[in-house]
C-alpha cells in the first residue's frame, strides 16, 4: 500500500489507561469508540464540508447582531464585525492546516480530543478539552429545542391566540425531532441536512434584511437615534457586551471533526470549505446587522423580530412572521443535529464510561 493511502487510513487513538499514544493502521486498528466512528466517514468534498461549517457556525444567534450594534456604534459595529470575521476565519484555517500537517506525518487527528491530546497530553485532552466540549455542545442541544419551540408557539399564536397549548409541549415536539435527527450514523450522513440548513439561513436572513428595510421606509417607523446612551460605565460595560455577542456569532466551528469528513488527500480542501461558509457569512451577518440597525437604531431590540411587531399592532403581515419562524425552526434542528451525537460520545466515552448501548444510542441525548 502506498504511503499517501497507508497515512490516510491510519487512527492516532490512545491507550486511556496508560496515557501514552499508539498509532494504529487500519488493517489492525481495534474497534473504534462511537466518536471515532461518528467522524471516520471520510468521503466528503470540499463542498460537504462548506454545509458543515455553515451549520456549525451560522444559526438564529444572527438576530442579536443589530443589538449588538446599540452597544458599539456604528463605526464600532462594523470593525468588530470585520475584525471577528477575519481573525476567526484565519484561526479555523490555521487550525485546519495543523490537522493537514499531522495526516501527512500519519497521524490524522478526528476530533479536538486528539489534538490536545498530542499537544497538551492526554490528562488535559480528557479534564479540560472534554468538558469544555461538552458544556458547549449541551448547551446548543438543550437551548435548541428551547428556541425552536418558542418558535413553534410563536406560529401557534399567530393563529390561534387563545390556544391552549403551552410551551412546554412545543419543546417537546422540537425534543422530539432532535431525538430523531440524532440516529443518523455519521457527520457525512448530515451533508444534505446541512445544506438544507445553509439555504434556510440565506432565505430567513434575506427576509429579516427586507423586512427591516420596510419597516425604516415606512409610516409606523420609529425614530432613528444611532448614538450610544448611558453612563461612561454603561459604555464601557456595553462595549464588551457588543463584542461578546459578536464574537459568539462567530465562534461555533467544529473543524477536527468537520476536517476528519474529507476524502483524502484533504490538503487545501478546508481553505475552499472555509470560503464557502464565510461567504455566506459575509452575505448574512452584514445584511441582518446594518439593515437592522439602520431601521430601529438604539431601539433594536434583543432580537430583530422584536422590532416588527409595534405597540398597536404587526408592522409587517402576518406571512412574514410566518414564513421566518418556520425557516428558523427548522434550520434550528440542523444547528441541533449537528453536536448530538457530538455530545453523546463526548459524555460516554471522552470520560471513560465504558458501556454498551443499543443501536438507538442518542435516545440518551434526547
């Protein structure tokens, strides 16, 4: 076997009870954990991996951006968009071209786990890495069905505002089909999903940039006032609110495990899966903030489609509120899919809780 094919096969795991790393080729490789399992599928284009990274990093957290921009200003707004951007965008490439460097060497990593364990040693990998990991994925898992089933009582109040059903039975609908997303076998599998996912946040972000330019052309307008208010505390404290909600906008990419989908040789693949989900960044985030803002200034509320509805009544018809509740609940479930099983196999076997389970395994997610 050729030593390109020999590199691309090969599985940096490690031995958790001695702590050491052993590199296994895949005609004697032992039977991999579900993490392994749930990347290993490493058949995706450039293009896949474009869908995951849009997914991974693009969601309804767009909707705080003109929010975001009371705290800082315009011209504050704008450069820390941009900068947020490209720092981010030149880190996930830095990281993307580190994972390249250790599959030509033979030890193609898979998941962040890996990596800090080759670089940090394997007692951070499984005590510091892990748990930062799993924070993070439970938290978009839990919060996901939370957000898609405000949504799904939203279009249920929209035409029935004396139902009766509550909140919690539409999070649960949402918990639901997460449960279900969550049996597909690998991130590969999750390619159509996500692309789906991409189109939905380009369609729902161009409803929200319309709407937000109607609604400033309209009658029922509010004034516009674009200077930062408060206390010189206030301001600062602001400051770093803007910027945090800025940064977490963009601070959600999962490159080992989006990387470890490629069909070898993955050597430039990442920079042109980087270029499409930016893209859509670019297309989305600007649209979204500056529109937004232009149209509600200091008064845009936490989230955009607060703004669209007045004090007296909807500023824009019903359909819309519609149609972007719906492009947002679904797109919400793709964000989910995306870190349950993540999740899953963080939580079993990232600490060393050694079981066996079903076939049904994620149902421990949900």
């Amino acid at each position: 076997m050729g030593t390109a094919a020999q590199s691309s096969s090969e599985i940096y795991t490690s031995d958790s009870e001695k702590g050491f790393a052993i590199n296994h080729q895949s005609s004697t490789s032992p039977e991999l954990d579900a993490g392994a399992k749930f990347v290993l599928v490493s058949k995706g284009s450039w293009l896949h991996c474009g869908y995951h990274l849009t997914t991974s990093i693009v969601g309804p957290v767009i909707l705080t951006l003109p929010f975001s921009f009371t705290l800082l200003g315009w011209f504050g707004g704008v450069i820390w968009l941009v900068l947020a951007g490209v720092i981010t965008f030149y880190s996930y490439n830095l990281l993307s071209i580190v994972l390249e460097h250790h599959a030509q060497l033979g030890r193609r990593q898979f998941r962040f786990r890996d990596m800090a364990r080759d670089i940090l040693g394997p007692r951070w990998a499984k005590y510091y890495i892990g748990p930062l990991q799993f924070i993070i994925c439970f938290g978009t898992v839990i919060g996901g069905p939370l957000v898609g089933g405000k949504s799904l009582k939203f279009i249920y109040q929209l035409y029935h505002p004396e139902g009766s059903m509550k909140l919690y039975q539409f999070i649960i609908i949402c918990g639901v089909v997460t449960m279900l997303l969550a049996q597909l076998p690998s991130f590969h599998s999750l390619r159509h999903i996500n692309l789906i996912s991409l189109i939905l946040c380009v369609i729902y972000s161009i409803f929200l940039t319309v709407g937000s330019i109607y609604v400033g052309h309209s009658k029922d307008a509010p004034p516009k006032e674009y200077s930062v208010k408060g206390s010189h505390e206030d301001k600062l404290f602001g400051v770093f609110n803007g910027i945090s909600i800025i940064a977490t906008t963009y601070a959600s990419g999962i490159i080992p495990e989006i990387q470890a989908t490629l069909a070898p040789p993955v050597k430039g693949k990442m920079f042109k899966g980087l270029c499409v989900c930016y893209s859509v960044i670019v297309a989305t985030y600007f649209s979204v903030a500056i529109s937004g803002y232009w149209a509600f200034g200091n008064a845009s509320g936490a989230t955009i489609l607060a703004n669209y509805i007045g004090e007296t009544k909807l500023l824009l018809p019903k359909w819309f509120f519609l149609t972007t509740n719906i492009l947002i609940l679904l797109q919400v479930f793709g964000l989910t899919a995306v870190r349950t099983p993540k999740l899953f196999r963080i939580y079993i076997f990232d600490f060393a809780i050694q079981i066996r389970v079903p076939v049904w395994k994620n149902l421990f997610i949900a």
